[in-house]
C-alpha cells in the first residue's frame, strides 16, 4: 500500500520576499504618519533636559523715579514670508500668520526735574512745576494672548523642525510683533493721555496739601 504524496508548499522567491518587505515599510511609514507618529521620531534622537539651575541671586535695586501715567493695549496681525532663491514653497519656505497682542507704557521721568523747574510762592499757595515730555516704553509682548493662526512650511523646513532643538519656532515673528507695536504706540496720543494723567496726579496731591494754584508744563 502506497501512501500518496502530500504537495509541498512553494517556497516565495526571493524577489517576491524583498518586494513584499518594502511594500510592508512603506505600510507602516505611512500608518506612522496617519497617527502622527512621526514627530515622536524626534524624542528617540534628542536630549532629555533637566533643570539643575540654583536659586536667583538678587544683583542689585534700583529705585524708580518715573511715574506709570497711562497703558496701551495693542493687538496686531503679522503675515511673514520667508523664500528661498531658486525653490519653490513646496521644498523651502515658511508663511506665518501670527496675531500678537502687547502693551506699552508712557512715564514721566521725574528724576529730571530739577530746582529750577519747581517754583512755590511764600505762602505756599501756589506751586509751578515745569516736567520733560512723556516718553513711551518698550513694548510687551503677551505670549499669553498672542497666537499663529496658521503656518505653511516647506517640505525641508518641516524635516528641520523633526530634528531641531526649537521646533515651530516663533521668535522672529514675535519680534516683527512687537515692532510693529512700537510704531503703532508712537501715533496712539498715548504720551499726551500720560501727561494729562500726570497733570491730574499732581494737582489733587498739590490741592490735598494746601495749595490753591497748581500749575504744569511740560518741555524744557
């Protein structure tokens, strides 16, 4: 009695082993990317940090002298460009759309106020006071309240972000921002609400201690 043969099973030949293995790399590169799986790439590269600093050390005090006479709030919206010579937007390039919000103070610098410039009559009922001009400060920035709308990046810019220490940086338009809220602040009539502030200021407290006439320029 003879027991029949079983058929073996073919073997895969090795081509058809090497091309289904690139098919499966290609199926789990692009599964990775489907769960954004992809940016933690970066974390098996990268550096761990961890913060050994000491406490802050207190260098110096200096007392203010000026006096905080009025705020602006300022919002603006900055659309930044970046191309490249030669390549276009798709391989390098950034557009951001990055709305900043900040503030910036005026003051009066009293320190400057002289001898000369405050004059009181002998009975004291009356004061003259001669102050410099309201400047403004530099402006704020509020991270808190300012964002990107949106961000378009260029296929070698969005690798460069995969391996660097500061991706999705947004240091330059931030600083764009808060230029353009400087030159807002310097035409808002924010320097002539501070003085008319300080005005104020000065004249109930000069009124509160006796005198009658109170009177204020600014300039020199």
């Amino acid at each position: 009695m003879t027991t029949p043969l079983r058929k073996l099973p073919r073997r895969m030949p090795a081509w058809a082993k090497v091309v289904t293995a690139f098919v499966l790399v290609l199926a789990v590169l692009f599964a990775g990317i489907r769960l954004a799986v992809l940016p933690s790439i970066k974390g098996l590269f990268g550096t761990e940090t961890t913060d050994r600093s000491g406490p802050a050390l207190l260098k110096s005090i200096k007392d203010m002298s000026r006096f905080d006479a009025a705020s602006g709030n300022f919002q603006v919206v900055v659309d930044l460009e970046k191309d490249a010579k030669f390549l276009p937007d798709a391989v390098r390039g950034s557009r951001t759309l990055y709305v900043g919000a900040g503030t910036v103070e005026a003051y009066v610098d009293l320190a400057r106020v002289g001898g000369n410039d405050v004059t009181v009559n002998d009975d004291r009922t009356s004061a003259t006071l001669r102050l410099p001009h309201a400047q403004l400060g530099k402006p704020a920035l509020d991270v808190d309240h300012s964002y990107a709308v949106s961000k378009q990046r260029g296929l070698l810019d969005r690798l460069g972000d995969v391996f660097s220490d500061n991706p999705n940086s947004e240091h330059a338009v931030q600083k764009f921002a808060v230029s353009h809220i400087g030159e807002a602040a310097k035409g808002s009539g924010l320097t002539t609400r501070a003085e008319a502030n300080t005005t104020s200021m000065l004249e109930g407290l000069l009124h509160s201690l006796g005198f009658k006439d109170v009177h204020v320029s600014y300039g020199t």
